[in-house]
C-alpha cells in the first residue's frame, strides 16, 4: 500500500487532515497555500509546516514509509519487536531504529478513558534477579521485590487495560491509581496484599483473593485476567526486550498497554494502524530529551 514516502504521506494526510490541511499553530484552514511536496503555508501566521509537525515524526530524517512499516510491525507483534530486528526489516540503523521505537511509544500513553465495572487490579516488579546479577550490581537487601520497578495495573473484565510505572508500591499509590484510572461505583478485585487495604470503604465496591491460602477464583472473583496481561509484558520485557532501564520502563509498559487496547487483534490491522497514527499527533519525543 506505501511503498514510497509520497503514497505515505498521502495516507498520513488524509488521515490527520480529512477536510484539507489545518495549521497545527492557530488551526487555520482557510488561508493555506501549498507550496508542493507536502510543504503547505499558513498566511494568518507564516508558519511552513508539514504532515509532521507536531507528530512524533517532526524533523526525523527517515521517509514516512518506513515509519508506517515500523508501526505496522509494532501493533502487530504481540510481544514487541526489538530495535535490532526492526533496523534489519526497514534498512536504518540500530540507533535510528530505537530513537523511532521510543517515539512511537512515547504516543502510546496519556489514554484518558477510565474503567468501569468489574476491574482486576494487580501490581509487578520488573527486573533482574537478584542472584543472575553480576556480583558489583547486587543490593545486597533481600530477595524478592528488591532492585525491581514496581508496576500498578487494572485490567476492565473483558475490555481495556490501565498501567503505571510507580516509585514503591504502595497503600497510598493504590488508591491514587484508583482514582485516576477506575470509575466511581466500579467493583475492584484484588489479592490480599495490604497495600490494596485502603480501598476499603471508597468509592469503588472491593472484593479479595487469597492466594496465599490457594484460593484464586471464588465465584466471579479472580485476578487471572490482569495476572495474564503481566504474562504477555514479561514474556516482551525478558524475551524481545532483554532489559528496560527504571528510565525508559514507562514507555514500554504504554507500548504494551496501547497493544492490548487500541492495538488489539480483534481489531482490523488498518485500524490498529489508524489508532497509532491519530495517538502520535500532538506528540514531541527529541533525542536530547530521551537521553538525559
């Protein structure tokens, strides 16, 4: 379908500006002169902009035919695709396949929906092994969570999933969570971890698991559906992935969300595709600022 940067842009176009380009400054649609080869002026303030500006494409320098492929490849692997593979299927470099992977992830977040109903909530520590560690990097403070990133997620019963990257896991981190993520009067299930005792007595209906005493279903209670989405990001973190720094985590876990939202399989690929284009408008991701 894009097998050059015309045919691209063309899609990228129709698909930003259905009516005729706007400017992405003072939104003027009206007093736009095209200038030829995707260039367009805007007369009310001299802005020369492209399909790009104010994309997570804007100055890259690799043709927006790659760029669809590489997105095409990221919804549609259901565990990720590395920057090394992705350099050798579009012909860019390692370095320049993963600034591209970071940016594309970079729009996968912000998703302000909230869940309702029934919502399994969960929380993961992502990270090496204490005892896999050469012996200079250990933390020498235990086993179990230490060294890791926790992660808080809910996952709708049957629809979205909601995930963020959190400094400790706590009483406290649960119950903001909650309140940004979940709507009032929705049924939470847990496990009986005590960081989930302050839910108790919202605005959220709470339900428990114990797994310690090997209870893990109790009529409709369960956590498996959110314990099965953290499946499908270690299976990614650890098998494609290898390693994602506490920096850079926030972005994976986005990219790993928006794939078992808007991405999803049950979804017709130009449409995951469509949902990834209309998700990097609005967003700026520069090197300088991944880097720091």
């Amino acid at each position: 379908m894009f097998p050059d940067a015309d045919t691209a842009r063309g899609y990228m176009e129709k698909r930003r500006w259905p009516d005729g380009p706007v400017c992405p400054a003072c939104g003027e649609k009206e007093r736009i002169y095209d200038k030829g080869k995707g260039f367009y002026r805007c007369n009310a303030d001299l802005l020369v902009f492209t399909v790009r500006t104010g994309t997570i494409f804007e100055r890259s320098k690799i043709g927006l035919h790659k760029w669809l492929y590489a997105m095409y490849l990221f919804v549609t692997a259901r565990k990720g695709i590395s920057s090394v593979q992705l350099a050798k299927q579009i012909g860019v470099t390692q370095k320049s396949a993963w600034f591209m992977l970071q940016r594309i992830r970079e729009a996968c977040g912000d998703d302000p929906t909230q869940l309702a109903g029934i919502i399994e909530m969960d929380e993961v520590y992502i990270g090496g092994k204490e005892d896999a560690k050469h012996e200079n990097k250990k933390t020498k403070r235990g086993r179990g969570a230490v060294g890791k990133t926790p992660v808080i997620a809910a996952r709708e019963r049957g629809g979205r999933v909601k995930a963020e990257v959190v400094r400790s896991a706590t009483g406290r981190k649960a119950v903001g969570f909650s309140y940004r993520h979940v709507q009032a009067g929705s049924t939470i299930h847990t496990d009986e971890s005590t960081i989930y005792n302050r839910l108790n007595g919202l605005i959220f209906n709470h339900e428990r698991i114990n797994h310690s005493a090997g209870e893990y279903v109790r009529g409709s209670v369960t956590t498996n559906g959110i314990e099965s989405v953290f499946a499908v990001m270690k299976r990614g973190l650890h098998g494609v992935y290898h390693h994602a720094s506490p920096k850079h985590l926030s972005r994976y876990i986005n990219e790993f969300t928006f794939r078992l939202n808007d991405a999803n399989v049950k979804f017709h690929t130009l449409d995951r595709l469509n949902s990834l284009l209309d998700a990097a408008v609005g967003k700026r991701l520069t090197y300088e600022r991944l880097t720091a």
